[in-house]
C-alpha cells in the first residue's frame, strides 16, 4: 500500500504540490494518507482528499486531532474515515 504523509500545512501550495503523486499513487491499489501531523487543513486538500477516498481502490486516512475536528465541524467525518458511524434514522448514530 503507498503511503503519502501530508505536511503539517495543508493549504492551496501544498496541495498542488502533492496532487500529482496522489494521482500516481491511487493507481497501485489502497492509498494510506499519514496526516498525524497536520495541524492546518484548507478546502482545496479537503477536496482532494474525499477524491482520494471515492477513487479506484479509495484511501484510508490516518489523521491528526486537528483534521478530524474540522472534518467534524464540516460534515465530512464518513467521507473521510473508516472509522465513523454512519448516521441511522432520526440522526442517531448506528
């Protein structure tokens, strides 16, 4: 499995920078993605990692304390990890 490990800033820059070995790596099966260390996340790396995880054979995400509360606070917990529940009826967590 390739893994890609995310800078602790991920704005616009680092995710240009970063965009054409993801492409490249999510070709050769299951990407892991080590954010541990990230302590910034924008919109544009946010983007491109709910691709990551929709494309070929997806991406599993090991993130930092900040990118899971803002993946929270967005909405983007299930998209982006394995390891949220997925909502049931009435909005209870199954």
């Amino acid at each position: 499995m390739p893994t890609i490990s995310l800078p602790p800033r991920c704005d616009r820059a680092a995710a240009e920078a970063l965009l054409p070995e993801m492409i490249a790596a999510l070709g050769t099966g299951t990407l892991a993605i080590d954010a541990r260390g990230c302590t910034q996340i924008g919109q544009v790396m946010l983007q491109i990692l709910v691709a990551a995880r929709r494309t070929g054979e997806g991406a599993v995400i090991n993130a930092s304390p900040v990118l899971r509360e803002t993946a929270r606070r967005l909405g983007l917990e299930a998209e982006l990890f394995d390891d949220t529940p997925v909502m049931g009826k009435g909005g209870a967590r199954a």
